[in-house]
C-alpha cells in the first residue's frame, strides 16, 4: 500500500465515530407509556375539562378517555384500561357503584377513584364495599401504586358506619315511603304488609338512628346517603 494510500485509510479512521459513545435516541411512545394512564368519568363537563386541565399538566399523568355516564365510562374502560379511573358516584344510565362493580368484574384489580361532592357515609361505604381504592384526586399517584387512599374524617364516618346497626333493606324500603310522605297504612299497602308491620319496622328505624320523628328519620337518611329525594 502507498503512503498516499495509507494516509487516506488513517483519516477515515478518525472520521468514524467510537460506537461506544454514541447515544440511542429514545423510542417513541416511551414516555407516554411510563406515564399513569388516567380515565375521567363524570356528568358534569366542567367537572371532567377541569380535571383534564389539572392532569394534563402533570409529567406523569396523561387522560385517556372522558365519560359522561356509568356506562360509557365501562365501554372506556373496557377500550382503554387504564392504570387509575376517576369515577363520579352519582351518575345517569349507571350509577358510580353499578360501574365500579362491572369493571372490576372484568379486572378485580381495577384501581378506581372516587369522584364526588356528597360525602355521605353510605355512598362512601357502599363505594368502599365495592372496591374503591380512594376518593380525592390526590390519591392518584397512592392507587396508583397499589395503596388505598381515604381522607382521615371519611375514615372516621366509614368506621362509625360499620361498627352501628344497620339497617335492613325493607326498613330502607319504608324510609323511602316515609320520605314521599305517606301513612303507615299507605306504606303497607305499597309494600303489601300490615300496618303493624310497618309500624315495627318505624320503631326498629328510630332506633337504629337514634332520631325521634319521620321528619328527622328522613333528613338524617338523605345525609347519610341511605336515601335520595
């Protein structure tokens, strides 16, 4: 080989490049799947625009679908599966609780938020009961990650909820009556019982709620969630 040869040969040695240095570009769709994948649920759209707002903005979150009702946000669900839902308890077509337990009759491992304005320890417990792991967006990042996550005073009216009596389904049938403002003779005759049953099981209510009137039986009843006017 002539030196011209050899030299020529040399400079595209240096030219190249050590493999050794060179950096791999990162793969597309990297970061957005080390991301928590998010699906809002929720009849009010204010309520869903602004929660897409606030986590659209976090690094490492990213919605994946909006839902309007029960049942779209199981379709979603279904569509998306995503790591973390948040999900309103009262909703049309299907009610948070109804939605809850269908996605984690698919996946009982379905990590869901509860979403919601009312805090009344029924609606809570129920939701619990049904395998909700948290109930404020703050949870995401703690459900996410495997842990259940419930503000102290809920935690407080949950344990007071468990621990007292609690009221049979017919006794909860009556209250609904009791609410619509019928008689005893009329709640029997819609339920198909006696009067005096009724009255036992009015008895049995005001106990088991330490209250003295319809009245306050009623208005106890719907802040507890027990029922909805």
């Amino acid at each position: 080989m002539t030196s011209k040869k050899k030299t020529a040969a040399k400079s595209k040695k240096s030219a190249r490049k050590p493999t050794s240095t060179a950096k791999k570009a990162p793969k597309i769709g990297d970061t957005k799947k080390s991301r928590i994948t998010v699906l809002i649920a929720d009849d009010h759209s204010v309520v869903r625009e602004g929660l897409v707002s606030l986590i659209t903005r976090k690094t490492d979150m990213t919605v994946v679908g909006e839902a309007g009702n029960g049942r779209e946000a199981v379709d979603l669900w279904k569509k998306h599966h995503p790591h973390v839902t948040l999900l309103d308890l009262r909703m049309p077509e299907l009610d948070g609780v109804g939605a809850l337990k269908e996605i984690r009759s698919n996946d009982e491992k379905a990590r869901i938020i509860v979403l919601t304005t009312f805090d009344g320890d029924e609606d809570i417990y129920r939701a619990i009961q049904a395998g909700a792991k948290g109930y404020l967006l703050d949870c995401i990042r703690r459900v996410h990650a495997g842990e259940t996550c419930v503000p102290v005073h809920l935690a407080a009216k949950l344990a007071q909820r468990v621990s007292g009596e609690t009221l049979s389904e017919r006794e909860i049938d009556v209250l609904k009556l009791m609410a619509q403002g019928k008689s005893n003779k009329e709640i029997g005759s819609a339920l198909f019982i006696s009067e005096g049953t009724v009255k036992s099981h009015v008895k049995a209510i005001f106990a088991k709620m330490n209250v003295i009137s319809r009245t306050e039986a009623v208005a106890n009843a719907t802040r507890r969630g027990l029922i909805q006017l």
